[in-house]
C-alpha cells in the first residue's frame, strides 16, 4: 500500500486534510509523534525542539553534529513508520526522506493568507495584525529550518507530485482529490519500491545507533549488506570493527553488517 506525506503551513488546513486522508483509507496519521521519538533518542526534551523549530535551527549548533544528528534520528523514527506503510504523515521535511521512494504520494498543502489570518484570529482571539505577523514569522522560519538542516526549500513544487491550494477547493475536494491519485498504479507498493524503503529504513537504524560513539561513520545498503565506512588508523582497525558490530548487528535487521576503516596516518 501507498504512504502520503503532506507539508503544510500553519493554519492552511494541511492536519485536517492529512486527517481526513487517514480516516477514509484507515491509515496511521502521524506528525509530533516522530519528533518525540526523535527527541528521546536525542536525549533533548520534546518542548526545546518544538521550540527550536519555531524559533531558531541554529539550537542545534550548540551541540556537537547537532543538525547531523537530529536529522539522523528523525529520519530513523520516520522511515520507521512508513515502512509499516498504510501511514499519512504531516510535518516538516518528511517529504525529503523519502525522494527515492514511488509508493510515497508527497503533497504540499497552501492557502490564501488572509484565509489563514483570519483563522489564526479565531483560534487564538488575536486582532489581524498580530495574526499575520505571527504567520509570517512561522513561514519564514519552517522555510530557513528546512533549508538548515536539508537544503530544500518546502514551496519548490518540485518536491512534491500534488500542489493543492485551499481557497475555491475545499479540504475535502483537496481529500477526494489526494485519495484518487494515490490509488493510481505509480503510487502503488511494488517489490523494488520497498526494497529500497527497507534499505534506507536500515541504514537509517544503524546510523542513528552508530552516531553517539561514530558520528562520522558512512553508511550504505548494497546487495543485502550493510556496509559501515569510517577513517580512521588502520591499527584501530580490529578494535572498531568490533565495536561497530556490537553496537550496529541488532539494528541491521538481519542484513550482513560489513565494516571497512579507510586508513588516516595520524600526525606526529
């Protein structure tokens, strides 16, 4: 079965389409949950990455390969999920995790900004002015945060199969129209498609397992195997390679784990 991802803006009326989407095929709908999964792992209280997101990225350059990270163990959480498939997810930069991956249907969700002035003023009891600047400032910083950590910007079209604009369409035209197309043949879950799920699934446990103790470690899927590079002094080798493999084998998810340490000639 196919997975969606849905990028949306504050009050665009982007978690009630993902909702709606989720109840009518009987999926999983997941958001904050991956990022309190990603929060534990990251050993960071939820409320400080809510907060960084919503404030500032550059949080995360207090901390030693901080973006590099928090990006390893979301991306751990989320293509946890979705290998499960039947899941509509809805939040930031889920959409860039799974670029390779056809059964995933990616939607950007808009709408008009006076819409959602006017929304944020009902749900908050705020006058228009405050509402549009506090608009302003989300969309700029959900923009600046997803360039920071993945280098995309999430208004280019180019990231998503489906751009939908709620003004004349209406959440559920937006959900008729979601639902048909993911029922089409090129979003639908074939062997290969979820190979390659399962293959970035794994290399994504292993390197989130790895990252504390081997931040720089590379990891790749190939033929089965999980392969693990690391520079590092050749007479590190035998130590490392065991240390790799205890920490890694339980979340290679039975694939052969293979670590190779490329040779640094320590300075005098």
């Amino acid at each position: 079965m196919p997975i969606a991802t849905i990028s949306r803006g504050s009050y665009s009326r982007g978690r009630e389409v993902a909702e709606k989407v989720a109840q009518k095929l009987g999926y999983e709908c997941i958001s904050r949950d991956v990022l309190l999964e990603a929060s534990e792992q990251f050993n960071i209280p939820e409320f400080k990455l809510v907060r960084a997101i919503h404030d500032a990225p550059s949080v995360l350059d207090y901390f030693t390969y901080g973006k590099e990270r928090y990006i390893a163990y979301i991306r751990a959480a989320l293509l946890k999920h979705f290998q499960k498939d039947n899941v509509v997810y809805h939040g930031l930069a889920g959409h860039f995790f799974v670029q390779t991956i056809s059964h995933a249907l990616k939607v950007r969700i808009t709408a008009d900004i006076e819409d959602r002035v006017k929304e944020e003023m009902k749900r908050e009891n705020i006058s228009a002015q405050e509402a549009r600047s506090i608009l302003e400032k989300d969309d700029h910083e959900r923009r600046k945060w997803s360039h920071h950590l993945c280098g995309i910007d999430t208004q280019d079209s180019n990231l998503y199969d489906m751009v939908l604009h709620i003004s004349t369409m209406t959440v559920d035209d937006a959900v008729s129209l979601i639902l048909h197309n993911i029922q089409l043949p090129c979003f639908q879950t074939t062997p290969e498609s979820q190979r390659v799920l399962d293959g970035l699934a794994v290399v994504a446990q292993v390197q989130a397992a790895l990252f504390k103790e081997f931040p720089t470690a590379r990891v790749y899927a190939n033929n089965g195997q999980v392969l693990v590079n690391i520079d590092a002094p050749l007479s590190r080798e035998k130590t490392l390679t065991s240390e790799i493999h205890h920490i890694a084998e339980n979340v290679a998810g039975g694939k052969e784990l293979k670590v190779h340490v490329w040779p640094v000639v320590p300075y005098d």
